[in-house]
C-alpha cells in the first residue's frame, strides 16, 4: 500500500516571496510556481493565490477552489517532496472545464518536476 503524502500550507507572504524567485510553468488556466525548502524534507508545502484582475471575492475563491482541487489529487503522485509550490490563479480559471485545468496542472507538474538542464 502507497503512503499517503501530507500537503502543507504555505501562509506567511515571506513563504510565497521565497517560492516566487524559484522555477516556474504557466499552462492554460494556472501557474505554478516551485522551489525547493532546504529546512523542509519530509513533505510538499502548498499555496494558492488569485489577484483581483481575476474578477470579484466570489470568482476568486471559486478559482481557489478549483485549484486546491487539482492540487491535493495531482501533488501527492506528481510533487517533489522538500518542495514548496504555489498555485496562481488566471482570468480563465474559474471558468475554465475542471478535466482540461486539471491536464494543465499535470503537465505544469510533469514539467517542473524535471531536472534542469545545464547551463
């Protein structure tokens, strides 16, 4: 039987800050941005953000949501553990059908999960 991996929360605004100035993918309906946590690794952190250029309080938690969905099914199998990732919302994510956000979130995934090429 497969262990079940623990998600995180990132809360603080430092914890995001720290995330944004690591690897990022944008694909369809979300961005998702990576970093590893050298003083975390025994699980995944998570966050979730959605500006107001996104539309209202209502679409922006809907957006939240949605992406808070695909996370806790795409991170466990696709997610590096030590890492940190923080899922941003876009104009179409509340919007967008949740089978084609969720193959955006996998392929987002698939993508940061390789390691870089060198330089």
């Amino acid at each position: 039987m497969t262990e079940k991996i623990q998600l995180g929360r990132l809360k603080k605004r430092s914890e995001f800050l720290y995330v944004r100035d690591g690897r990022y993918r944008a694909i369809g309906g979300v961005v998702i941005q990576m970093r590893e946590n050298p003083e975390n690794d025994e699980q995944i952190r998570v966050g979730f953000t959605a500006t107001k250029k996104v539309g209202n309080a209502v679409i922006r938690n809907r957006a939240k949501r949605r992406l808070k969905a695909c996370a806790q099914s795409k991170l466990p199998e696709l997610g590096l553990i030590g890492h940190d990732y923080v899922f941003i919302a876009r104009n179409n994510t509340a919007t967008r059908k949740f089978e084609a956000l969720q193959e955006d979130v996998k392929k987002a995934l698939i993508t940061l999960s390789k390691p870089l090429p060198p330089s």
